[in-house]
C-alpha cells in the first residue's frame, strides 16, 4: 500500500485549514474546496463548494486524488461518501446514513439506547399539542427541547422551567425553517456538569480515542451571551484524566461504534461526543460526525505523528494497523477573533492587518476560519474569521501565546473571547495532581 500523495479536503473553515495544514506537513499534496485565504498558503485551492458532490466527485477522478477528507457535516448528510465510495473513490467520512447520528437526534437516541450508553432521558413526540400537554401535566423542573433535524445549532433550547420550555416550543412552530427541519421534539432531561468534546477516529471496528477539549459555546466571557459555533477551544481538558477516558471510550465511543455496526450502520470517520460530566459520570449530550470546530484546531496542532497515516488506513478499514498518535506534550489553546455582530449578521470585507506579524509569535499558529484574497490583502469573509492557536509546555504558556498572536492582528469590529482556557486553569489550580496529593499524603505527621 503506497501513501496517497494527493489528497483533497472537503470545506473552507478553520478545521478544513488545520487539516490541510497539518496533511501538508506530513508530505501530501492537498487541494481544498472551496478553501480560504488561509489554505491558499499552503494548498491548491478548488472553487467548488462543499456541498456539490456531483462536481467533487468528477473532479476527484480528473485530478487523481487519492484521498478525500470531509470536514463539515452538511456534505456528509448529503451524502458526500456514498458518491464517492460509488464511483471508486476512497474517502474518509460517514455514509449519509451514519452522519444521522449527528442530523438525527431521534436516531442519535436510538443508537445510545441500543449500546447501553448513558445519556440524558428524554421523550419523543411527533405532535407539538403532545409535547405541551406532556410538559403541562409533568412537574416543574429544568428540560432541554430539541427540535429533530439538522437546523445548524439552532433546534436546541435549555431551559430552567416549564414556562420557558413552552415558549421553547412556541419559538419552534413560529420559526420556518426549524419547523420545517423538525422531524420531531425531544424533551429532555437537563443535565448539570461541565462540558467537554472527546472525539475519536474510527473504521467501524477499531477506535483511536483522541484527547479531551473543552469548547466555548457562548459568545461571551464568563460563557454569557448567546450560543455560537464554538468561540475558542483548549487541549487537554484537564476535568478528564486518563482513567475517566477509557471510561468514556469504554462506556460510550466503544458501545456507540458497535451499536452502529450490529444495527447495519457502520460508522467510519471522526465520532464526536458531546459529553456533560456529571455527578453520576460522563452522559452523552450529542454525537457530531465530523471534527468539532474550533476543536479541530487546537487538537492537530498538538499532534506530533502523522494524521494522513490515521485518516489513510481508516479509509481502508485497516486502522489496526497504526501506531497510536502521538501527542505533543503541553497544551493548546485556540482563540476564535470574530466579526462584529456575530453569532448575527456581519459585514464582510474588512481588510485583516497583522497576520504575518502573529505568525512569527512563537509557537502560534493563525487558522483561517472566513477569509478570502481581497484588493490589498486577506479580508473577512463571514462570523468566525480567524482560530488563533498556539500550543505550550503548559496550558498557562499556551494560552499566553495565542493571545500574544491575537493582540497582533486588527480589522474593524474584530472581537474574541479573553477567557479561553480560564476553566481549565482554574481546574489545575484547585486540584492539586496526583503525584503532589500522593505525596502530602506520605509526608503528613501521623
Ligand atoms: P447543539 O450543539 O446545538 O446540539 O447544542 C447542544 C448544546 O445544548 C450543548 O452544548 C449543551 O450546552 C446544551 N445541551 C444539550 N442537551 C442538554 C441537556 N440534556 N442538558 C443540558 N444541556 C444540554
Ligand atoms: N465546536 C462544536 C462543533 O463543532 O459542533
């Protein structure tokens, strides 16, 4: 088997960046479509849009490639990987029927009930009247409503009481698109705890658990304001040491891979759990099919070995057959710089000043997330514009040097959050590691 040398990504973001960034530094020739102003750098990029799969397909086979990497979710569901798989193409992804563990939440929960894995519990309802009389005639207490479907982060709703989940279920029948996306209502359980990403690499029988994370869903500091795309990331999350790991890849990633199998669904790409760690142990909030993004990264850019290696051998159902990864020691933090308006509308446009300057910050590394080649220089092309990243001997030291690169780059109306990584270091601050506690305990008076 001779590595392919060229390789095609799938998507134009921050992720799709790192991943061509990180392929291209393990000796591919990548093309990305549609790509950014950040790929072009460093790859061909293809102006095709994610979602054409007629036209990827044919040009796949025109230029050759060897390998197709997808990074978004909407390709998937559209099913992006049958295309492929059907014309003789190798890929590394979901078949749409998979991706359903993220574009279903009802399927989601199927799956979870099959494999035994813990997750909150909720009730299905076809019927909006359904769903109010339930939640009318059951005690006052904290629930979660989710609209079923694929409506971009938008179908879901935490809410404190039974008067807020009504109106949860009033903002759904009065908005088109999350009505028309809705195949059903979940009302579910809220959980409490913090929240973490663990994803993993799979070919449908082997699993390659990759490190923890910890997203920034809200748009402010102090996790205020309303949910985004994600506004920053770190690795690892320090909530999750390595026994609570191969508990979750045990209790959950491991059932969940199987369940998919037994139920003629296999699964083969990036598994992403959505985990809240509870008191009662780490329960499943959402499966993704895909690389969380700003997750993405924060993790490849602390990946030493080789990712074309993994997403190689996945695509040929021989992922047994890989050395393990091998992760940077240290930390890594990604600080999401959005335009003004975001998670709203936004102006587009606006000249980015300071990137070569914030490439030279030591250890930082500038992802482009929505940027294209304007008159005079790179220019904002949308919400999450950059995914400044740096990596560290400690999460302290990476956190330090992201900002650093952030404080060098400027446009008008830029923003970020400047609490990325806080709950992390709170964390170390206030659980002392095992190595010191083993030793107070040796060392205390008897
Ligand atoms: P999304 O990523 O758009 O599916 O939204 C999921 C977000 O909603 C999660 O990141 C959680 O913050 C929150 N969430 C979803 N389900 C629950 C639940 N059962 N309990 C508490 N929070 C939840
Ligand atoms: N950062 C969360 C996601 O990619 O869904």
């Amino acid at each position: 088997m001779t590595t392919p040398r060229r390789v095609l990504v799938v998507g134009g973001g921050g992720r799709e960046h790192a991943i061509a960034w990180k392929l291209a530094k393990d000796g591919a020739e990548v093309l990305v479509a549609p790509g950014n102003a950040g790929t072009a750098a460093i790859a061909e990029n293809v102006p095709l849009a994610a979602t054409d799969v007629p036209a990827l397909v044919e040009f796949a086979r025109r230029r050759e490639v060897d390998l197709t990497v997808v990074g978004p979710e909407a390709p998937l569901v559209a099913g992006i990987v049958d295309a492929f798989q059907n014309a003789g193409l190798r890929i590394f992804g979901p078949t749409a029927r998979a991706a359903q563990i993220e574009g279903s939440k009802l399927f989601c929960k199927q799956i979870l009930h099959r494999g035994d894995v813990p997750t909150a519990m909720f009730r299905e309802f076809r019927a909006m009247a359904r769903a109010r009389e339930y939640l009318e005639a059951r005690e006052d207490m904290p629930v979660v409503i989710k609209a079923d479907g694929l409506a971009a982060g938008k179908g879901v709703f935490v809410c404190a009481d039974r008067a807020a989940a009504l109106e949860a279920l009033a903002a759904i029948s009065a908005d088109p698109q999350l009505a028309a996306a809705s195949g059903g209502i979940l009302v579910e359980e809220r959980l409490d705890g913090v929240e973490v990403s663990v994803m993993a690499i799979t070919d449908g029988r082997t699993i390659v658990t990759l490190p923890p994370l910890q997203d920034h869903k809200a748009a402010h500091d102090g996790d205020q304001g309303p949910n985004t795309g994600g506004m920053g990331a770190y690795c690892p999350a320090p909530f999750v040491d390595a026994d609570m790991l191969a508990d979750i890849e045990a209790r959950i990633l491991v059932p969940t891979v199987h369940a998919m199998r037994r139920a003629k669904v296999p699964f083969q790409g990036v598994l992403y759990a959505g985990l809240m760690l509870t008191a009662q142990g780490p329960k499943v909030l959402e499966f993704n099919a895909r690389f969380g993004d700003p997750e993405c990264e924060a993790l490849l850019a602390r990946l030493d070995s080789s990712l074309l290696d993994l997403l190689d051998a996945t695509a040929d159902r021989r992922l047994d057959e890989v050395q393990p990864p091998i992760w940077r020691n240290g930390a890594s933090v990604t600080v999401v710089m959005a335009s003004a308006g975001y998670p709203g509308s936004v102006e587009k446009g606006r000249p980015i000043r300071g990137l070569d300057a914030a490439a030279r910050v030591t250890d930082a590394q500038v992802f482009h997330a929505a940027t294209r080649a304007g008159d005079g220089g790179v220019v904002t092309d949308g919400g999450r514009v950059l995914a400044v990243t740096a990596t560290g001997a400690s999460l302290a030291r990476a956190k330090l040097q992201a900002y650093t690169a952030v404080k060098e780059i400027r446009w008008p109306g830029a923003w970020c959050r400047k609490d990325i990584s806080d709950k992390g270091l709170r964390h170390e601050r206030e659980t002392p590691a095992a190595d010191d506690a083993s030793t107070l305990a040796a060392e205390a008076p008897p």
